[in-house]
C-alpha cells in the first residue's frame, strides 16, 4: 500500500500545463495559500482555449447535471464525483467572478455574454498573477529525477527543478499539437511506471473515398439541416463536405462509435437525410409530379429543394444514375449511404480520446505509482462530445486535481 505521507519537499507546487485544468489548478492552490509556479512548452498561456473561443467560447451546458453526465459514456461514474464538486453552476459563477457574465444560447449551450475567450482568459491571467501564481513558459517537462527533481528541456538547455511540494500535470492530450498539446508525455509517463491508453483522435472528421468530381466540385460545400445516423444513434445538424471526407458538427458527434467500429474491423457508412423536415410520403409525392423539360438536377432542386451538394451527394451514392422511381428517390434523399474508411489525424481533431487509466489513479486523481504526482484534463482517459462538456470535465478535474495535491503535501485526503 501506498502512503500518504508526504515527502519532505520545501519547493512551491508545480503544475505543469498551462491550459484550462492546469491554470485552475493553479488557482485552486493559491487560493488556500499555496506558492505555485506553472510550467508550460508554449511562449504563452490558454492557446487551445483561445482556439476554442474563436466561434463564441461554449464554456458548458445548462442542461441537469445527471444528463449532463450521460455525455461522458463510459466515463460517466469515474467524472461524476468531479463534477459534482464543481458543476455547471459552479464554473458559472467562477466566470462571472472574473467579471465574464454567461448566457444560454438556444441550444442550452453556456457562453461569455461577449462570446470570446481572450477577455476572460486576460481577467484570469491578472487574478492569478496577483494571487503570486509565476509562470515559466518555454519549459517542456522530459521527466522526474531519482531525487524527485522536475527535468525540463528549455531553449537554454535542461533545467532540474527541485521536488516540489507536490505535482499536477494538466499537459492535455494531442489534438492541436502546434497550440501545445502534442502528446509527447506519453513516452515520459511510460517511463515512470504508468501505460497510459493510447490516444485517439475524438471529434474529429471522418474520411470518405470521394471520386474526384465529387470531392472536386463540392469540397468546402455545406450539408445544411441534415440528420446523419449511425449504429442506430441520429444527430441533427449541419456539415461540410471536405476533399478528404466529412467534417462539421453533426459528424463529430458521431465519429466516436464510428471510430471505434472502424478499430474493430467493421465497415462504417452514414445514412444522411438530405430532408429531416419532409417525410418519404411527402417527398415522393413532390417527385411524381410531371418533370417536364428540366433537367434531372432543376427538377430535384425545385420539387425536394436540394441543393447542388446534396443532388451530387445522390449521384455519388449511385454511381451517377439515379433510381426512376418518386418512392425509391425519396427514399434515397431520406437515407444516402456514405461509407467511411477512416477518421481524421489527431492533429485536427477538436479533443482526444485515451490517456491515463482511472484504475492508474486514486480517488485524488494522484498517480497510484508516483505519490505525489496528479493528473488533470484531457490527460486522462475519457471523451465527451463537443457542446460544453469538454472544458467542463478539464476544469473540474483541474480543481479536484489541485484539492488532492493539497491535502496529500499535508498527509490527507482530499477534500
């Protein structure tokens, strides 16, 4: 068994990774009095976050926290106890103490009244300064010394920080590598005793063998008020067709089950209705109507009003003949099969799925072979889709993360 006993080490907390679950760590372990330095790779602090506030930062949802768990899948139980310690509610509230009011938007998604990130992440960057939080930045963690020294690469060369009253890494898993996340702890932790699972790109685009007409003539295109179904599970949404497949919101919340079915050998298509709103009934009375003199594609624009990426989305599926048929043709504008070979890199997925295995960890989020050493955010292994609950999860384990360090460089538990 482990003990909680602290090691004797006069240095300030460490936290390193300066994204969302690290600097609320930070904040966490000022606000109760402890000396925190934050360490970081990148010249500057919350470049993700900044990335992700660039179409109106989605901070969290307002839906009931018990459906809000359900996002997290298999993840669920192992968030719940973080997430209940600071919920929705409570990142609200952390926002608006920063001065950065929050809104709902139609969808239930939790946003700025001023919809960006840098305002607040400048408003957070003044508190934690003036809490004495000290940044090194440029400082890429390459490991933990015999001794418990911090071992960093810098551009002046390896730095060896002495054992810290306790470690927090919060480096984020490996989507978005040039923003600072690129997944290089891996091999570190490996070396440290842990495996963590391997990372996996997760709302991410999915990859399609377009010919290239197709991809030619559309890429760039929209699919709007589309409903997409895979396995059963339906979104409703919009995408965008891409040279090398599909990207855009409604294929992001599906590409996890697709990716996963790809991982186990099976073939993947997506069913997409081209009209969600209009029943088959209904569309294959609109096509039995006389065609007259147009064109195959005027028609179909006028009497199911599709636009040109959805009629050359018709003719993919079929080879560019299309059925004769109102009823077979409406039933192909209900449910176009596309099939997928395979998800997008890492490198542009919008998180990352895989990281470090809760059974790893304790109930403080401390590694189980390193006392004294803690892992938050999107490190660990769990996925959410898009919508909230990914900075959610990184925030709250960032705090439970920070309360765990505290109480373990005093010989507790947390809490």
């Amino acid at each position: 068994m482990i003990s909680s006993t602290p090691r004797a080490a006069p240095g300030p907390f460490a936290v390193i990774g300066a994204g969302p679950a690290g600097l609320l760590a930070a904040e966490t372990l000022a606000a109760r009095g402890g000396e925190v330095v934050v360490y970081d790779r990148m010249p500057s602090v919350g470049r993700k976050f900044l990335l992700a506030g660039r179409g109106g930062l989605n901070l969290t949802h307002s839906e009931a926290l018990d459906l809000f768990l359900t996002r997290y899948g298999s993840g669920a139980e192992r968030l719940r106890p973080y997430l209940d310690r600071f919920p929705p509610e409570a990142l609200r509230a952390w926002a608006a103490d920063l001065g950065q009011e929050t809104m709902v938007g139609s969808s239930g998604r939790v946003f700025p009244v001023g919809w960006k990130a840098s305002p607040l992440l400048r408003a957070w960057l003044r508190r934690l300064d003036g809490a004495g939080i000290r940044l090194a930045l440029r400082h890429r963690w390459t490991g933990i010394g015999p001794d418990g020294a911090l071992r960093f690469e810098t551009p002046d060369g390896p730095v060896e920080v002495p054992p810290p009253a306790a470690t927090i890494l919060a480096l984020g898993g490996a989507s978005w590598p040039r923003l600072g996340s690129d997944g290089a702890w891996v091999p570190v932790l490996e070396g440290l005793g842990p495996r963590p699972n391997a990372l996996r790109p997760a709302n991410c685009s999915l990859l399609v063998p377009w010919t290239d007409h197709f991809a030619g003539r559309f890429a760039g295109e929209p699919l709007k008020r589309v409903a997409v179904t895979f396995a059963g599970e339906r979104r409703l949404g919009e995408a965008v067709v891409s040279r090398a497949g599909v990207e855009g919101g409604v294929v992001y919340a599906l590409s996890s089950p697709v990716r996963d079915a790809l991982a186990r050998g099976e073939e993947a298509s997506l069913s997409i209705d081209l009209r969600p709103d209009r029943s088959v009934a209904d569309l294959a009375a609109a096509l039995a109507r006389p065609r007259g003199r147009q064109s195959g594609s005027t028609f179909l624009r006028k009497a199911a009003h599709l636009a040109p990426v959805g009629i050359g989305l018709l003719h993919e599926a079929t080879g560019t003949v299309l059925p004769t048929g109102p009823q077979s043709l409406a039933q192909l504008i209900k449910a176009v099969p596309v099939r997928v070979v395979g998800t997008g890199g890492l490198d542009r997925a919008i998180s990352t799925a895989g990281g470090i295995r809760f059974e790893d960890l304790d109930e403080r989020l401390m590694l189980r072979a390193r006392p004294g050493l803690f892992a938050a955010g999107e490190m660990l292994d769990w996925e959410a889709p898009t919508g909230g609950y990914l900075l959610q999860a990184c925030f709250a384990t960032g705090v439970a993360a920070a309360e765990g360090a505290w109480a373990w460089s005093r010989g507790g538990a947390a809490g």
